[in-house]
C-alpha cells in the first residue's frame, strides 16, 4: 500500500465554530469508514490538518471541566473583549486561541499510520519544535506537555482527542499572540508556568500561515505521508462542510 497523502486545509482567519464544525465532519468520515472496515473497495479518508487563527479570540476548556463546568462569574471572567468560551472533549484544561496564533487540528487514523496515542502525542511535540527551530527558536519537551523555551514558558500547547483511534483537535503555537490573554488563566491548569511567542523569543515578522505550513510539513513526515496537497477555505469540498454547504 503506497504511503497517502496529507491533505491540509487551510481557513486563515476564522471562528472557533467553524473550525469545530469541519474537523466533526471529517472525524465522522474516519469513523463511518472503519465501521464499514469490511468492504475492501472503500478508501478510507486522507489524514488532514486544519490550520485556523481564530477571530474572534476564544477560550476552550478541556474534558475534565466539562464535566464540572465553570460557575457564572467564572465564565463571565473569561469572557471579556468580545472573547468566546467553549467546552470540548480535547485532554488538557483550559487554555487561549486567537489572533496571532497558530491552531492546528489533525485528523488521521493513528493505527493506518502505525502510532500510538503515546507516541502521537510525542510526534506534535515534535514537529512543534521542529517548527521553531526553522526561526532559531530553541524549544524541547518536559514533564510537562506541550513545547517550552524554559521551565516556565510553554511556546506551544498540545491538546487531543481520539476515538476508535481517530484523533481530533491537536495544537496551538503562539506566534504573535498578545500574551495578555494567558495572564488571565492558570493555562494548561499549570500554576506558575507562563506563556511565550515567536515575538517574545525575538522572531518578528512571521505569519501564523507560513508557521502552519513549516508545521503541517513536520506532521506530515510523522505521520509518514508522501505529500501534502494545500487548499484554502474557497477549495475545500463540498461534501466536507456543514449541512449549510459552507463554513461559518
């Protein structure tokens, strides 16, 4: 079997919920693909890898907290300057997307790629720190996840979700994010940890999609894809969007 394509869909600027709602579509597609595993005829779904900034800016908080959601005052703190605030089923707690920052969602099948959640998780971390050493950023791994510049400056989070072996949501690599909004939170649920950017490790400059791109192109070597094809928010199929045919 030739090694499949990496399909990266790009939608630049966007809302969290339309983000949400084109990575539910293609999770259901990988899901609805190995119910029906039996019928050798069917292809299964390319790997793809979402890349969003996300306007307006939102918080999201992980499983854990969705559980035992946030009292009133506690949500009205986090929503402040327009920002949104919204549940998910990803691992971690609470932590920021926005303008200036990288989000990116992968969606594959670990077992057709030969992962494992354990090393899926170290192969982010690895492409995220990949990416930075492509600007001279010197970031690595700790006991903590994500990809940090110290002890206490995280650069790049990892949160994720997997079912039947499919994963979902994936990173969030702050560029030239304003770091204002993580002073706001125990991000990660890590009490005096803080967070960095490309900006404040020096490197100005750089666009969120040009950082997407150097990172899709890491992901796409982990995942031992043959080639990533591109395409923007005008060229993703129709039958990949919501029920409305477009993205909101």
């Amino acid at each position: 079997m030739s090694p499949p394509r990496l399909l990266h869909l790009h939608l630049g600027k966007t809302t969290y919920a339309s983000a949400a709602a084109l990575q539910k579509s293609l999770v259901s597609a990988h899901l609805s693909h190995k119910s029906r595993s039996s019928t050798p005829a069917l292809q299964a779904p390319e790997p793809t890898i979402i890349t969003s900034e996300f306007h307006p800016p939102v918080y999201t908080l992980g499983r854990r907290e969705s559980h035992s959601r946030l009292t009133p005052s506690q949500e009205a703190h986090l929503r402040t300057r327009a920002s949104e605030l919204h549940y998910t089923p990803r691992g971690g707690l609470t932590t920021f997307h926005g303008p200036g920052q990288l989000t990116a969602y992968v969606i594959a099948d670990l077992r057709r790629h030969g992962l494992t959640p354990r090393c899926y998780i170290h192969a982010l971390e690895r492409a995220l720190i990949t990416t930075c050493a492509h600007w001279g950023i010197h970031a690595f791994t700790t006991e903590d996840t994500g990809a940090w510049t110290s002890a206490e400056r995280k650069i790049g989070a990892v949160g994720v979700h997997m079912r039947r072996f499919v994963s979902s949501f994936g990173v969030g690599l702050n560029v030239s994010t304003d770091l204002w909004w993580f002073d706001r939170i125990v991000a990660c649920g890590l009490e005096g940890k803080g967070a960095t950017s490309f900006v404040r490790e020096g490197v100005v400059g750089v666009g969120v999609e040009e950082v997407g791109d150097r990172f899709v192109k890491a992901m796409a070597e982990s995942l031992g894809c043959a080639s990533v094809e591109k395409k923007s928010r005008e060229d993703i199929p129709s039958d990949l969007l919501g029920k409305s045919g477009e993205l909101l």
